[in-house]
C-alpha cells in the first residue's frame, strides 16, 4: 500500500491580522471547507491543524487537487514529515531528501520555524546554514536570489516538513465567512469573474440569471456558473435563480425608446436581483460592469442604473479592461464556456443612450406594467448548482453549421445589416415581429435562422422548435456563416 501523501496548508495571511476570537471562527469556515473539498474525491483522509498550518494526509495525491482553490489557503506544500529532537537529524534527512535535486543546480535553503516548541535552541537560519554547506558539494552553487532549487524546511512541534513544491493557493478569506450576497450573471466573460473576486473575500452568493435568450443561453450560463459551484465554492451550496426575462423584455421594447433599453433592462435586472436578496438575506447586488466597456456603462448611465435598488451594487471590474478580465476567466477555468456563450443581440439599439438621466429613464419605465417582472419572478426556477447535470437538461438538437437543401434561411438582423450583406434567397424578419409569429410559419421545409452572435437565432429556432416545426440555428452566427458561405464558394455579395 502507497504512503500516504502529506499537504503543507499554509494561511492565508490576512487571517493573521484578525483578533484571535474572529480568527478562530475564520479557521473553524476553513477547515469545514476543506473537509468539503475532501470529500468530493470519496478518498479516505485526515486532518490536523498547528499553529497556523493545517497538515491533510490523503491516499491519493489527486485527492489534494482541490485544495488549491479553497479561499483562505495560501499555499499548498506536498511535504514529507519526520519527528526530530535535534538539528543534525533536520540537517541528515534533509540532504538525503534535496541531493539530487540540487545536483549541478543553483540552489537555495529555507527554513523557518514555527511556534516556541518548534525544536529547542534551533532556528531556521541554523537549518539553512548547515543543510546549504552539506548540499554545496553536489550542486551548481548558491544562489539566493533566483535558484534553480529551493529545499524547504518546516519546523513545528518537534517535526521537520521537508518539500520543494509550494503551489500557490487563491488567498484571500474563507468562503462564507462574510455576508451573503446576490450576483447578475450572464454566462459571458464578466460577471463569473466579478463574482470570483467577491467568493474570494468570503462573501456566500447565490446567482440571478435574467434569462433572455432560452433554454439554449440558461443552459450555456448554467455550465459556466457550475465552474464556479463545483471547483470554488466548497463548504456552500450556490444556488442560480433563473427568471423568464422575455416577457420582460418585450412589454420594456413596447414601452421605451430603443436608445434607452438598456440602461431600463439593467434596472430591471438589478430589482429583479433585489428581490432574490430579500428573499435570500443577500446584503448587497454583485455586477460585472466597468466602466466604458459597452456604450450602456458610462457613469452616467451607471449612476441612473444603480438608482434602481437601495442594496449596495458591488462592481469589482469597474476598472478592468477586457484583456485583464478574460485572462482572469483563464486562470478561473470559465473562460471555454463563456467563449460560447453568445451575446443576446435582440436588445442592442444602435445608438444607445450615453447619458441617460433618471427622470427620462422614469418616464419611460412608467408605461410598463411592473406585473410582468413580478410574475416573472414567482415563476423562477431556483437551481442548485453543484447537483445538478446540465446534460440531463434535454436541450433541444437545434444548432447546425450547414445550410441543407431545401432549407428556408431567415435573417434575424437588422435591414441595415442585411442590406450590406446576407446569406443569398436568406427572407429578412424582424426578430420581435418573427417572436409574435413564428407559430403561424409553414411546417412544411426545414428553417436555418442565423443573427449576429447567434443567441437570436438559437432562441427563436427553440420556440419554433415547441410548435413542432424543424427549425435551426447556424452555430456562431453571421461571422460562422459568411466563412461558410466562403468555403462553399456562396457569393458573400446581397442580392441585386
């Protein structure tokens, strides 16, 4: 039977400057993290905790893999142990250990000890002294500033760590040792991130998707938010809320100038999130908004949108460029999903509003009928992110990336971008018109539908999926299409 395999829990550091009573409870939310994070391998496992360490021994090394995304650890040391009374055993199982991994290498020593009983009358710079002299004939030299090697060393209560890897943890504090809070999510590059950055300060959130794309963009969405449920969140049960917001949006398109739908979609979003707070004892309304990032986030319009709800509305990437944010979503692991996850072309004027002011923003919102976001709200599904499978969800197959024979392709842009250029025999319709009337379509050919980024597309050839006609979507939208199109040898060219 294989040793078992020893992890070296390092604090975050912030929990250090905490009073000794806040710290306490800080440490007790860590460790119920990370017993969650162990029992999701089903791997037989222990824990102690020293001073400011905790030591985990598992069977399997791939049962440690997860510890490196729990909020509140530092680092993470695969470390060998042994219990030791003097410096000359430090310094004899430490050369046996570092020999040849410091062979013809540059190479540095550190050592620290850990609490007064470490190991009587030593310190960490005896164990660099003396394990460095006993190293230096094997290696490349010493070097102190960029070595090749590190041997590390650990003492605390009577034991010796010994290790070399030191895998950095995600810092920051517990999850779940703060408040709670509600985050708007999109499924796209953002708002994940956004909601990152407050799980990494120990904030417990739940989700409030505004669903205005269908059961294609909630299922994208959902992928993306389990990345975060299932890989960042142990020690919590993350819930989505997910709400019908097409209702919504279309009663918002009756009522409002175009140049001003978004800006009132953000409002509505931010009550509908609001709603969710309350019922969720949520302090506070997480966004993925920075400014100048889309013509709708001037601080202006932020300004009119945040008056919206008396909650705090937390905006972490107010700051962030695009770049930062995606390199981010990297490091997350969301950033495949999001990549997917189309935007919803539908709501998109073309010349937005810049500089909207509350009471023209009020004005229009007073036409609307605020029994439409209620309803909406009632009837929201409320899903537990880290039991459910997506993949059990039943979407329908609608997406292609052909044009078959036969097929009826519709248009879902606007005039303007259709005149520039369509797919040829492609039938314009207004997306909000094709909404009203798709039941009324033949039934008699297979429909292609195609928009901008492909969200459009995918909803409507889902509704029309309902009432029994075969209708699909061209995956990746108008760019995916026009290199189709240029493969195929289809004249990119509109009709005369």
């Amino acid at each position: 039977m294989p040793e078992p395999t020893l992890a070296l829990l390092r604090l975050s550091g912030e929990l250090s400057t905490k009073a000794r009573a806040t710290r306490r409870q800080f440490v007790t939310r860590l460790l119920r993290n990370v017993r969650d994070a162990l029992d999701e391998s089903g791997l037989p496992y222990e824990i102690e905790r020293h001073y400011d360490r905790i030591l985990v021994l598992a069977e399997e090394p791939g049962a440690l893999e997860p510890l490196e995304r729990i909020f509140g650890l530092q680092s993470l040391a695969p470390s060998e142990r042994l219990a030791v009374d003097s410096l000359a055993q430090v310094v004899d199982r430490g050369e046996q250990i570092f020999r040849d991994a410091v062979r013809g290498r540059r190479f540095a020593v550190r050592a620290r000890t850990v609490g007064s009983d470490a190991l009587p009358g030593v310190r960490g710079r005896d164990v660099e002294v003396e394990l460095g002299a006993r190293l230096l004939p094997d290696a490349g030299g010493v070097d102190l500033e960029n070595p090749e090697v590190t041997a590390r060393i650990e003492l605390f209560q009577g034991h010796a760590y010994f290790f070399r890897e030191n895998r950095a943890g995600p810092g920051g504090l517990p999850l779940g040792s703060g408040d709670r809070a509600v985050a708007l999510v999109s499924g796209g590059f953002d708002s994940p991130v956004a909601a990152w950055q407050l799980l990494r300060r120990g904030v417990n959130l739940d989700y409030v998707f505004c669903n205005l794309g269908g059961f294609s963009h909630q299922l994208g969405t959902l992928r993306v938010m389990q990345v975060l449920a299932n890989r960042w969140s142990y020690g919590t049960r993350p819930r989505l809320h997910a709400i019908d917001f097409s209702a919504v949006s279309r009663e918002l398109q009756r009522a409002s100038e175009p140049r001003y739908w978004q800006v009132i979609l953000k409002r509505l979003m931010l009550r509908a999130a609001e709603a969710v707070a309350e019922g969720s004892h949520g302090q506070a309304i997480i966004t993925g908004e920075a400014v100048g990032q889309v013509s709708s986030q001037t601080l202006v319009n932020l300004r009119t949108i945040s008056e919206a709800t008396s909650l705090p509305i937390l905006r972490p990437l107010i700051g962030s460029n695009k770049e930062e944010i995606i390199r981010q979503a990297e490091q997350i692991g969301t950033a495949p999903l999001s990549a997917v996850v189309d935007e919803y072309c539908a709501m998109v004027p073309r010349k937005p509003a810049t500089a909207a002011r509350l009471a023209v923003v009020a004005e229009q919102e007073a036409d609307m009928d605020p029994e439409i976001l209620a309803r909406a709200l009632a009837n929201r599904e409320v899903l537990d992110l880290r039991s459910l499978d997506p993949d059990a969800c039943g979407i329908p197959e609608i997406e292609t990336d052909d044009i078959p024979n036969g097929s009826r392709v519709l248009d879902l842009r606007t005039r303007r971008e259709y005149e520039q250029w369509h797919y040829p025999g492609a039938l314009h319709l207004d997306f909000g018109h094709a909404r009203d009337a798709y039941a009324s379509f033949a039934k008699d050919q297979p429909y292609v539908l195609y928009c901008e980024y492909g969200l459009k597309s995918a909803h409507l050839a889902e509704l029309m999926r309902g009432v029994g006609q075969r209708a699909f979507h061209f995956r990746g939208g108008t760019r995916a299409l026009k290199r189709w199109a240029e493969e195929k040898g289809v004249s990119r060219q509109a009709d005369p």
